[in-house]
C-alpha cells in the first residue's frame, strides 16, 4: 500500500547509509551523501517533514540499516479495547512505542501501557507482526515493523503521562478518532477477531 516515491526514497536512503558505513573511498563517500540528500529531497517534496526534521532522521544512525521496531499493546475489559490519546497529535492510539535495548517485546508493552496509561498489565500473547508499509499509514521515512501483543489488565489506575493525556476503553463501533501513524480502523478490527478467537494464529505481514 506503500506509494512508490517513498519505497524508492527509502531505498535510496538505505543504500547510502550502507555504502556511508562500508566504502574506503573518498569518492564514493561523496556519492553516497548526495544519494542521502536525494532521498531527503524527495521526502521533503511529498511528505509534512521539513529537510532540517528529514535530515535528522537519516543521519542519526550509522550502520547497516534494518527496520525499527513499534511494539503496541492490545488491552481488552469487558469487550472494549484500552486507547491512549498522544499529546502529539490529540489522537488516539494504543499504548506503545519503539522497542528499547534491554527489553524483550513483551517487556515493552507493559512498561508502555504503566506509563502512558497508568494501567498494570501482564503480557499473554503474540497477536500480530505487521509491516508497515503494506498498512493504510501516513507515509513514514523509517521502515517500521509493528508488534501487537495482548496484555491481561491486573491493576493500576487511569493516568496521565509526558506523552499522553487521557485514556480509555472503547468498543470496536464507537472508536475515537485514531492516530493513524500508529494506529488503523482495519488494524483495530484485526485486534478483536484475534482477540475473539483465541485458537487464531497470530497474523503476519
């Protein structure tokens, strides 16, 4: 579902920051960085980001790149699935972010959901690795994979946080307004068959 500009910008990018790493020639070096400032030109030309927010993005990591990890935490009481709502946007997503060192995918989802929503949560189950590309998202200058785990609610209360300001449980056909750079009505509906049917094997791609 991704448009072609963006997979051949990132594919761009990705190839300078390979040579970036690898070559041992001065020449080169000189080529991969225009190759780096083509694939940031064309983000600037379709996307919201400015070059100074883009370039930042394609230069604060070195090495072979690989896919960024969004781990998102599928919360469910009583049939309705727990939303946090970003300060970023004023939208709504569910609890989650990129994956830290240190922590296993499980480990991510409960801290996220403790800290964005005040909630206790026990990690369960594996319910979805998804691509984000193949997924009716804003376009995105990083190649994301989605992790959706289900969380067992076990205490806590409802609270605000650095990223969030309020939360909520909400049934499938009365969503708020979604953060769809994190967050889709189709990815939403996914969730509660997975949920719904426990035997389900989790979905991929």
């Amino acid at each position: 579902m991704e448009e072609k500009w963006l997979t051949w910008a990132k594919q761009i990018q990705s190839i300078a920051q390979e040579g970036l790493t690898y070559t041992q020639d001065n020449y080169d070096y000189e080529r991969y960085i225009e190759l780096r400032q083509l694939s940031a030109e064309i983000m600037e030309t379709y996307t919201e980001y400015d070059m100074k927010t883009i370039s930042e993005l394609f230069t604060n990591e070195t090495g072979y790149q690989t896919p960024k990890v969004d781990v998102r935490a599928a919360v469910f009481r009583e049939g309705k699935l727990l939303f946090v709502k970003e300060k970023a946007d004023g939208k709504w997503s569910l609890p989650g972010g990129w994956g830290d060192v240190g922590f296993t995918p499980g480990e991510v989802a409960v801290k996220e959901v403790q800290e964005e929503s005040g909630y206790i949560v026990e990690a369960r189950r594996l319910l979805a690795v998804l691509d984000h590309k193949k997924h009716p998202h804003p376009p995105s200058p990083y190649h994301i994979y989605k992790v959706m785990i289900e969380c067992e609610l076990v205490g806590g209360d409802a609270a605000e946080s650095i990223e969030t300001s309020d939360c909520g449980f909400f049934a499938q056909d009365e969503l708020p307004p979604l953060s769809t750079g994190r967050i889709t009505e189709s990815q939403v509906g996914m969730l509660y068959n997975l949920h719904n049917n426990v035997t389900l094997p989790p979905v991929f791609d």
